[in-house]
C-alpha cells in the first residue's frame, strides 16, 4: 500500500507531532509499505495535496489545531482521499472539550468536573 503520513504541522505539538510521524512512517515501513512523509504546512497545500492524491491512504500524525480538530480531515473529504482516524464532526467535537462534556452528558456518561 501507498501511504501518505501527515505531520509536523504547525500547531504548539509541532515537536510532539514530529516524533510521531518518525513512529508512524517507520512502523509502517517495517510492514512493508511503501510511505512518504509530509511535513504538513497549509501555506503548501497545493504541493501537498498532489502528493497526498497519489496515496492509497493517508495516515494523520498532526496533533492539535489543524491535525485533530478535523479541518485536515475535512479537506481529505473533499477530496475523496480515505484517511486514519476519526472523521470532522468527532474530530471538531473532542477538540471543544466543554461541547464534549456536554454530549457525554447528556447520554449519561460521567465527566469529570471541570
């Protein structure tokens, strides 16, 4: 399989999401696919997305905003291109941690106090 790694980005995780993406590129290199790793930067969306367009699948090692707040997941979507991970909607909600609580609460699942 072709797969595309999603990281770096430019969030405050930037390090953390870093060290992810090397886990990530080298796990799946070690099953035998085939990957490139992108450095993701939305100021490059263009050279990105003719990248990420040629791969099977893409995999999301971005962490915070952009990364898992589902506007990455969004743009992939529109796109057509399948990807790892959680989709817009439950991306954008765990990102609003009071939202979250909300809906946890009102389906009777216990949150803690914040």
């Amino acid at each position: 399989m072709n797969i595309a790694v999603l990281y770096g980005g430019t969030s405050k995780e930037r390090e953390v999401s870093l060290s992810t993406g090397k886990g990530i590129i080298q796990a799946l290199k070690q099953l035998g696919h085939d990957v490139i790793g992108i450095d993701f930067n939305p100021k490059h969306l263009d050279s990105i997305m003719g990248k990420v367009k040629d791969c099977d699948l893409v995999f999301i090692g971005l962490h915070g905003k952009q990364g898992e707040d589902g506007t990455v997941q969004g743009l992939l979507d529109l796109m057509d291109i399948p990807y790892v991970g959680s989709g817009v909607l439950a991306s954008s909600l765990a990102m609003d941690k009071s939202k979250a609580k909300q809906i946890f609460a009102s389906h009777n699942i216990p949150v803690a106090k914040g």
